[in-house]
C-alpha cells in the first residue's frame, strides 16, 4: 500500500489552516515520520499539511462547473483569487470518471465554497486596498482577522471585532462556523511546523559554515593579539604568532570548566519560577527555569568573596588568550557531543534549520533544536549562564588590571562608562531571562557550534574588547562627553527594552488589556504582526536600540584606533543579516501577512535609511 497520496512536485487543492478554503499548492516534500506534506502557496507561504487537508485538483474543476450556473460560489471563488494567500481552486471542465470519492469530495465542497463566499465577502473590497495605509485600511481586513479568530479565545475575538470596528453582517452565525472549525485549526497549527530536511542553507552552505568554523575562532585570536600591541592599528603587520605551548595551560582550561559547572550549578538550583517556552512542532511545550538573575547574584557574592581573601582577579588578564583559548577547546568538544547525541534524536526534535543532512552545516548550524540532559537544557543554559555572565566578570578584571598597570587609584571614566553600560545590558538580559524564550537563537536555531563558540568565546572575549583596550590604552574623556555617551546609551536602551518586552508581552498574551492600545495584523497561523508602537516604527526596534547602544560602549575609547569599534561595526553586520534571515522565515510563516507588515512598517532596522 502506498504511503503517500500526492507526489513531490505536484500540484493540488490545499486547505488554508483553519479556514474552509482551498488554494493551488505545489507539495515540496512528504515526511514519512510525520505523515505531513510540506506544501508552497503561490505567494510562497510554506506550510505542512495532512493529507486529509489536501484534495486532487481534479476533484475542484468538477465542483466548480457543477456551481457555475447560479451558485453564489462560483463568483466567491474567483474573487477572491487576487487577495488570498494563495490561489483559489480555477473553474475547470469536469472529468467524466470521477471516483466515488470525489463524488463525496463534491457535496463537501459545495458547502465549503458558499462558507468561503460568507467568510469572504465582507473583505473583497477592502483587502485590495490594504497596502500600508493607516488604521482605517488596516480595520477593515476582514478576511484575515476571521482566519485569525479560529485559535483565539472569545475575549481576543471580541477585542479584535472592536479594534478593527468589525461588524459582519451575520456574526452570530459566522461565530458558530468559526467555533466548528476551531478543533480543525488547532490540529493543523500544532503541525504547521514539522520538522523536515533543510532545503535552504544559510551562511554559505557547505563551503561557507565550513570556512566559518576555522574564521571565527581565528578572528578572536587575531583580536585579541592586535589588542596586546602598542599601536594596534589594523593597517600594521600582523605580531608575530606566540609559541604554541604558550597558548595553553591546563591550570586555567581547569579555571575554566570550574567556572563552567558553577554555572550549572546555579542553574540547577531550585530557585526561581518555571515557565513553559513556546509550542514546540509536535505541540509540546518545554520548562524553563527562571533562576539567571539569581545566578548573577550568586556569582557576585562569590567573586567578592575571593576578592575579599585577596585573590588576583588579574590572573584572568595576565592569561586572557589562554582563557580564550580553553573556551575555545571546550566549545569545540562541546559541538562535537551535540552532533553526535544529535544523530540519535527524534526527527521531529531537530532543528528546522539544521536538519540539512550535511554534515559540516549541521554540525555549524546545530542539528538538535533542544538538546537537553534529563530537565537541564544545554541551549538555554549556554544562552545566558556561563559566556554572558563571564563578560561582567572579565570587564571587572580588567577594570582592576587598569588599575594596577597604569598605576591609578580609581577607574578611568571611559573603563566605568564601559563596565555600567555593558553591566547594565548583561543585568537586563539576566532580568529579563524570559524573553529569550521568543528569541530565534531558541525557538528556530539548533545548538551547535555557532551557538556554542558563540555564547562560550565570542560574547565573553570579544565583546569585552573595549575594556581590554582600555586597559592598555588609556583614554581621557571629559566628563560632558561622558554626560553625552551616557545619554546616547540610555536612548539606544529605553528603544531597545520597550521593543522587546512590548513584542515579547504580546506573544505571551495578545489578550493583555495593557497592550490593547496596539494595533495588529491577524495572521493565519494564530499570532498577530503589531503595527503599531515599536513595532510599527520599523521592522526591527530593538535591533536599533542594540546598534546604537553597542556605539555607546565604543565611544568611550576614543578615536585613535578602530579596533574597540570592531564590535559595533561586526555588530550591525550580524544584525543586518539576522534581520534577512528573520525576514526570510516571517515570510514563509506569514505569507501575504507578512508582506502586508512590510508595506505597512517600510524600513527595516534604521528609520528612512534601511
Ligand atoms: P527578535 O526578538 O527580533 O524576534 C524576531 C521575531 O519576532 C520574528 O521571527 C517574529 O517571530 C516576531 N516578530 C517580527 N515582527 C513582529 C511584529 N511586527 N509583531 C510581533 N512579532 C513580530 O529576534 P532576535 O532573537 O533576533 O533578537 C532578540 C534580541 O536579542 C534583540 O534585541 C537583539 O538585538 C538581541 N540580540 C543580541 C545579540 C548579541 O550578540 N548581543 C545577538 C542577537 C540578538 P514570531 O512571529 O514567530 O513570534
């Protein structure tokens, strides 16, 4: 017996999640684990279906001419072709052997096209017209909003009716057809998003992740030498490399793992809520405890301690490469356990974007989604624990190292600007732990070697290359240019925290009454794309607010050299590349919505410039 219905390439009739309609979809691909197909819409809308969602073309032009003569249907469907997400079943000359089932398919269908026409008809004149103009377009898009109401509780419905001042003729009516399909929508959202091989790879492919792993750690070394030097222009020869047996010494590889399972240790302590992240592709949701900001406490009080027993917080100065390096080392074997523990994992577990069946991209990208080792959950741990938390620790060593190499009493005023303003950003992360549940890293990227190197070497050593310039390179700065920086920062912050803790409340409640006065565009899969507040300024707020606090933090080291600029210009690259690769998913996600959100919300990251 066949296992699949439907060959790769063809083109069939596939039911819009949650809705009645059926549109033309070419199936991409069948996984045979899941038993769902993955289909593409016309706009480009990527979505899985059941086979039960999915019917014969030849099946619809038989409907289509047997309603052709009065049926309303006939003029619904071919309405709304140009506004759907992707195209309506056409009229077609109906086959002379149809099959029993296509018979049954037919009387369905019958019913089905005159629901599309009751659902559709209050939008087919206002959807056209939806192309980024303010509310009063945006209120009345109607066909959206009432794919939307399917998964949304009655008071998100009522809030959405009132906010876009919907009042469909027949409400009451078209509420009891949305109910009866409610059970429909949530089984399909559930597993819009099974995990299936990666088709599209990022970061260069093969050749491109492949060079990454040997480019990234080699930039930090070459950083953090170029540091060292006198004159640590960019444009001078590289220094000579250090002899190899220099680089490593078990005494700090064995500081390093203590620090590391310190680290654990506090995350597995059992203080803090538990919150769940969000639906996993099977449906599922897994615990998070919420315990950083608690880890951070802790840490504090064990570094005054050492510092009280008068312990050389320099040593992590005096063998800062060597740190590096065992950072280094232990994320390497890291990525290497994840790949292999990765191979033994459920398909549906893996990672929707490094599940390519190549090795090198995922063992870069990260071929487990979120591995975990009984409750305590590797990603999430690494996220923030053991690399961000380090980056404080070693801003603070260097501050004391500045100190005593340059012979002062107290701190520069540049090293306490960039000691507060990344203390004050690493608190905040820790503070607000949660929100990273929402974040790509957690819910799309695998945990691989790019997180792993990312959150163990990248973040603790490169991202404290101002303080470490500092260090040997002092810089004078007056106090209303500190006054300046300070207020740049405090800009880049307020923007950077409202945007997040905005999108991340909403996706958490869009029922909240607090956030009642935004703006949305329903979507179909269930969650809506805000218009209106950060989200509506541009497409990205907080990664604005990011780029322009990362300037902050490089300002205080003056302008003699680009090298403490290294982050802020590294940095807008990677946001700039982050921001196309969310907008590549949200696209696939969204479909015509998100392109709606675009036209609406014009400028990605910087406000009349991008
Ligand atoms: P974001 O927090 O920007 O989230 C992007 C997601 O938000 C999208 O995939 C979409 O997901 C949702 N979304 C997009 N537009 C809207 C909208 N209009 N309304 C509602 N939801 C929307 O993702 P990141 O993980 O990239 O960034 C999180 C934070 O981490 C940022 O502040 C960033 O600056 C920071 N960051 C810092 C780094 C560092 O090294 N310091 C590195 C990377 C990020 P969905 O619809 O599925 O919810």
């Amino acid at each position: 017996m066949p296992s699949r219905r439907f060959a790769d390439g063809e083109m069939v009739m596939g039911r819009w999640p949650g809705s009645v309609l059926y549109y033309e979809v070419q199936v991409t691909s069948y996984d045979d684990v899941s038993h769902l197909y993955t289909v593409k819409y016309k706009d480009g809308t990527e979505l899985a279906l059941k086979e039960s969602d999915i019917r014969s073309q030849s099946s619809f032009k038989h409907r289509k001419s047997q309603s052709s003569s009065s049926s309303p249907s006939r003029r619904s469907t071919s309405r709304s072709r140009s506004r759907s997400p992707g195209r309506p079943a056409k009229g077609r000359r109906r086959s002379s052997s149809q099959s029993r089932e296509h018979k049954d398919d037919k009387k369905k269908t019958v019913q089905e096209t005159s629901l599309a026409l009751q659902v559709l008809k209050p939008s087919e004149n206002n959807t056209r017209r939806y192309n980024g103009e303010p509310d009063s377009t945006e209120k009345n898009d109607t066909s959206c909003i009432i794919l939307e109401q399917k998964l949304k509780p009655d008071l998100e419905i009522e809030r959405v009716l009132e906010q876009y001042s919907l009042r469909p003729r027949k409400e009451e009516k078209k509420k009891e057809e949305i109910y009866s399909e409610k059970k429909i929508f949530e089984t399909i959202k559930t597993i819009e998003k099974a995990s299936s091989k990666t088709k599209e790879l990022e970061f260069g492919g093969r050749i491109g992740t492949f060079t990454l792993i040997f480019f990234l750690p080699a930039t930090v070394f070459y950083l953090l030498l170029m540091c060292k030097q006198d004159d640590p222009s960019l444009m001078n020869f590289p220094p000579p490399l250090p002899a190899l047996e220099s680089l490593w010494e078990a005494r700090v590889f064995g500081v390093f793992l203590l620090w590391f399972f310190l680290q654990a240790l506090f995350y597995l302590l059992p203080i803090g809520k538990v919150v769940e992240g969000l639906p996993l592709s099977n449906g599922r949701k897994l615990q998070y405890r919420i315990n950083g900001f608690y880890a951070f406490i802790l840490t504090a009080a064990a570094i005054g301690i050492l510092l009280y027993f008068q312990f050389e917080l320099r040593y992590l100065y005096d063998h800062f490469m060597q740190f590096a390096v065992s950072a280094a080392v232990f994320s390497m074997g890291l990525s290497i356990y994840l790949y292999i523990r990765s191979l033994k994992a459920p398909e549906e577990e893996l990672a929707p974007g490094g599940n390519s069946g190549y090795f090198v991209y995922d063992f870069f990208t990260g071929h487990e989604l979120n591995p975990r080792i009984g409750s305590f959950d590797l990603k999430y741990f690494c996220e923030l624990r053991p690399g961000l938390i380090g980056w404080v620790v070693i801003n603070l060593a260097m501050l004391l190292a500045e100190m005593k190499i340059q012979n002062q009493s107290v701190p520069s005023l540049a090293m306490i600007l960039v000691n507060s303003f990344q203390l004050l950003y690493v608190v905040d992360a820790l503070w607000n732990e949660e929100a990273i549940l929402t974040t790509m890293d957690i819910t799309h990227d695998g945990f691989g070697f790019m997180l792993a190197f990312g959150d163990l070497v990248w973040v603790p050593f490169v991202y404290s290359l101002q303080a470490f310039y500092l260090v040997g390179h002092p810089t004078a700065i007056s106090w209303p240019v500190a006054a300046a920086i300070t207020i740049l920062n405090c800009i880049g912050y307020y923007i950077f925290r409202s945007a997040n803790s905005q999108k991340n409340n909403f996706r958490r409640n869009p029922a909240d009454p607090e956030l009642a006065y935004l703006k949305f565009i329903p979507t179909a899969t269930g969650k809506g794309l805000l218009v209106t507040g950060w989200w509506g300024f541009v497409r990205h707020p907080n990664y604005l607010g990011d780029i322009i606090m990362a300037l902050a933090w490089s300002l205080p080291c003056g302008f003699n050299h680009i090298l403490p600029y290294f982050y802020v210009i590294y940095f807008i690259c990677l946001l700039v590349h982050r921001e196309a690769r969310d907008e590549h998913l949200c696209k696939q996600k969204y479909g015509l919505a998100w392109e709606r959100y675009c036209q609406r919300v014009p400028y990605r990251i910087f406000p009349y410039i991008y």
